[in-house]
C-alpha cells in the first residue's frame, strides 16, 4: 500500500472509532491512544486523545497526554494548563506531577520544578525517577550536595538505575569528590558497559586525577560506542597530548573537527618543532583561525619565541590591550562593594571545582549575571560603562580584537575565594573576547607579590626555546577593575595571608561581534 493509501485508511480507521466511541469503550481508546503515543504517531495520538475528552472532558488521563502532546509539539503554556486540569483531577497521581515538574524544569523554572518533585515523592515515596529527577534540577540551582542526597536515594530504590549512577557521579564530581565519582562511573558502566556518557564522564575524572592512561582508555571505550562523540575524541587528543604522543594526538583532534581541537592541532606542531607546518597551517585556514582565541595565543607565543611576524588577526600584541583602573564609577562606594562581598559569600560556591583553574579556594558555578539581584546587576552595569570607556580609547587599533568588538555586552562570570595557599594557575578564557577581574578584597601581606595577577603570552606548557617572553604584574586593591584581551594567558601568585582574597571574573561573550 503506498503512503496516501496507508494515510486514508489511518483516517477512516479514526472515523470508525469516533463514529463508536462512547463511555463504555473509553478504556479500550486510551489503550489505543497510549500505544500512538509510545510508537511517536502523535498526531494521532492528538486525535484520540480529543475524541476521548470530546466524550470526557474530564478524563485525567486524556488530559495528562495531552498536555505531554503538547509540550513535545513546543506549545508549552497549553501543556502545563492541560497537566494542571488533570492534576486538580487526580492531585495524587505521581506521574502527572513529574512531568509536570520537568516541563517546568525544562522551561527553565528550577523553583517551581522542585517544588512539584517534592510533591511528586509526598505522594509517591518509592518513585525512583521523581528523586532523580529532583536531583537534577537542584543541580541546574548549583546544590550538588543535596543533589547527591537525591540521587542516593533513587539508587537504593532502584540498584540497576544507570541514569542516577552517571548523574551520581556528576554531583560528586562537582564537588571534587572524584575518587567517588569514578566509582559511581564504574557501577553504571558494571550495569551497561555501552553506556556512552558514563564512560566518557569516567574518562574526564581520571583526566581530572592525573591518571592519563586510564583516561586515554575511557574515552576510546566512549568512541567505540560512540563513534560520532567528538568531545571524546578531542579529550583523546587531550590526553594523548599530556601523555607526550603528539602524532597520535594531532590524529584525534583532526578526527574531532572542532575549534577548539583546530588551535590543538597548531600547539601539537609547534611542540613538534614543526614550525614550517605551523605558519602554513594558520595562514591555508586563516579565516576559520580568526576568532579562535586559543589559535590566537598560540600564534602569538610562538611568533615571539621565532622571531617572526604574528599572523593572527585577533591581537598581535595583546600586552598592550590591558588596563588597570583603581576605581569603577558607580561601584566605588565601599558600603556597595560590602554589601555585593556579603551577597557573594553566602552564594554556593566549590571548592577547587574539577576542571578549573582555581586551587586552594572556592569558585561559582552560574553566571552572576545570569538572574542578578540589585547589587550585581548595578555593578554589571557599571562595569559595562566601563568596558564602553575600554573600548573607545582603542577604537582606532586596526586588530580584529577592537574592530570587531562585540556590538552587544554580555558578561557571564564568577566569584573567587582564594584562602591561604590559594592560587590559579596559568590560563586563559577562549570563550570570551575580552576578560577581566573586579577585586573586592585584597589579603593584607608583607610581601607584595602574594596575591599578585600576572599575564603573558605563555600557557600550558608550551615548550619555551627562549626566556625572554613578555609577562606583566599588577597588585590589586579593593575596588580595582583589571581588563585585558581573552587571549592573554593569566595566573594569580599564591597567598600566605590569613585574609582571603576575593574578586569576580568576567568574560564579555562574543555574542553580537562583526
């Protein structure tokens, strides 16, 4: 039968049950119903459905589906009028409200989707999705702590549950737990050993514990049930980079096809010694190079050790792009920078998070900017004037840096508390177009350099072949702004204070750039 045949005869076959549908074969039509939805036949799902409410309009069920029906088709606010009807229907029905609870959670309201999980596992204590799920919301607020609570639980109902172990060993990862969380990894992967993300998440905590070999093998065991997993094969690339085979590591990020696997695949020729490579590479791709800002720091660093002219476009000369400015208008009152410290303080914040640069101290994980309060958002806005003061003092700089600043200004950053001992390491922010660091406490200490910010050209263990690469240091006091291009590598000398040392990171996003 051809495509229009099996259509019209999809359609009499709805006439015939709309012509017999009444009360006493309603069960029969939301069985029929179900298994449209289940095997993603939803317009006729959407049909049945309407026929059954046609004949019940209050038919708890119809209307869950419905609902359901709806949000899949992208019609959200009909979705949770038609779940919430249901539910004042059936208020105790566990599965309605837990995916009401994700359709607020995938909306964007975590408050309100808590909430319904909550209520979901009141009224259903054994519901092992329900903590799950609610596990996973808390982590979208940052609380991985009670997000572990969660996850435990749905694990001691269901053992098997692979879901909760990989989401398990996600929470107690970001909590720098990571020998727990490699073991949450390996009991989901004891379950299903194809399951990719468990795999590649495993892979990504032995990376996070130095432990390369073993890492190198979980993200080929990730590829080999995944083999369409690029962040697999760019970790690869990754550890094979650390473990010195440069060849093979080319190989993966070639294989990867990413921006950021690209600007690997010029460090790997440079540390090769291939220079000649190098140069032809940047130039036979200069257009895809442009604004890649790891390729920017990576041609900037070997330009200056080779002596040769920087090819990059982005900002050839990044070092004289900083500027240091002890006072922002509009945040330069120290009762303000108080009360945005005390804010900050009572924020979530982790300690050492994997993945980042940050050592010995606490960092946020969401973007301050994100859902401000009033202190914050009138400190973005100050910091913006600013950065529109940055940006007209430069404005005459041919460089792709300035002459295609970002129109619109987005910031996205993050607190840091660095206690005693603390420090970050060398690093730079890829993902932004220009950085900075606003300071609001700087530790008391006799030794001036403690605490210090310091930017160059040289990251992640470049091989150097000459000394002499420019570096610049600048002493922060409370209330200084520091800008600078988000190609410039920087790093924080440690502290021996007993006082912390307190500042919010910035990244201006290239969202909006020419």
């Amino acid at each position: 039968m051809t495509y229009r045949g099996r259509k019209r005869a999809s359609r009499q076959q709805i006439s015939a049950d709309e012509r017999s549908l009444d009360t006493r074969n309603v069960p029969q039509a939301l069985i029929r119903a179900k298994k449209q939805y289940a095997g993603g036949r939803l317009t006729e799902a959407e049909v049945s459905y309407k026929q059954i409410l046609g004949i019940q309009p209050r038919e708890p069920e119809a209307l869950h589906m419905m609902g359901l029906i709806n949000h899949k088709l992208g019609n959200n606010a009909r979705a949770l009028r038609l779940i919430k009807k249901s539910l004042s229907i059936q208020p105790r029905n566990a599965r309605t409200r837990n995916n009401l609870a994700t359709i607020l959670k995938n909306q964007g309201n975590l408050r309100g989707a808590i909430a319904e999980y909550r209520r979901t596992i009141k009224s259903n204590p054994s519901f092992a999705d329900a903590y799950n799920n609610l596990g996973s919301a808390l982590m979208g607020q940052g609380n991985a702590t009670e997000a572990v609570k969660c996850y435990k639980i749905a694990i001691s109902i269901r053992p098997r549950y692979t879901a909760a172990h990989n989401n398990l060993g996600n929470a107690l990862r970001e909590l720098s737990r990571l020998e727990e969380a490699a073991s949450s990894y390996k009991q989901a992967l004891a379950i299903d050993p194809g399951y990719a993300n468990a795999c590649f998440n495993l892979g990504s905590t032995y990376y996070d514990l130095g432990q390369y070999e073993k890492a190198a093998a979980s993200y080929r065991n990730t590829l080999a049930n995944a083999p369409n997993h690029n962040t697999a094969r760019k970790q690869l690339g990754d550890v094979l980079y650390k473990l010195g085979d440069f060849k093979s590591a080319m190989d993966a990020y070639k294989a990867a096809d990413s921006a950021h696997s690209s600007a690997r695949i010029l460090e790997c020729l440079f540390t090769l010694g291939a220079y000649d490579r190098f140069y032809e590479t940047l130039e036979q791709s200069r257009d895809s190079y442009r604004t890649n800002l790891r390729a920017a720091a990576i041609s900037a660093f070997a330009s200056q050790q080779l002596d040769r002219r920087d090819p990059h476009p982005f900002c050839r000369n990044p070092l004289d792009f900083v500027r240091r400015y002890q006072t922002v208008e509009g945040a330069d009152q120290s009762d303000f920078l108080d009360d945005v410290t005390d804010h900050l303080c009572r924020m979530d914040a982790v300690w050492e998070p994997p993945g980042k640069t940050t050592k010995g101290g606490y960092q946020t994980r969401a973007s301050l900017f994100d859902t401000p309060g009033d202190d914050l958002a009138r400190l973005e806005q100050a910091l913006k004037k600013q950065i529109g003061n940055y940006v007209s003092e430069f404005a005459t700089e041919d460089c792709g840096f300035i002459q295609s600043f970002p129109k619109t200004l987005n910031l996205t950053g993050w607190f840091i508390r660095l206690v005693k001992g603390g420090h970050q390491t060398e690093h730079l922010h890829a993902s932004g177009w220009l950085s900075g660091v606003f300071y609001l406490q700087a530790p008391k200490t006799t030794n001036p350099e403690e605490g210090a910010i310091e930017l160059g050209l040289w990251g992640y263990d470049y091989p150097i072949l000459q000394n002499d690469y420019p570096t610049q240091r600048y002493y922060p006091e409370k209330g200084n702004l520091l800008l600078f291009p988000s190609s410039l590598f920087h790093r924080t000398i440690p502290i021996h204070s007993d006082e912390d040392r307190l500042s919010i990171a910035f990244d201006l996003l290239p969202t909006g750039a020419l």
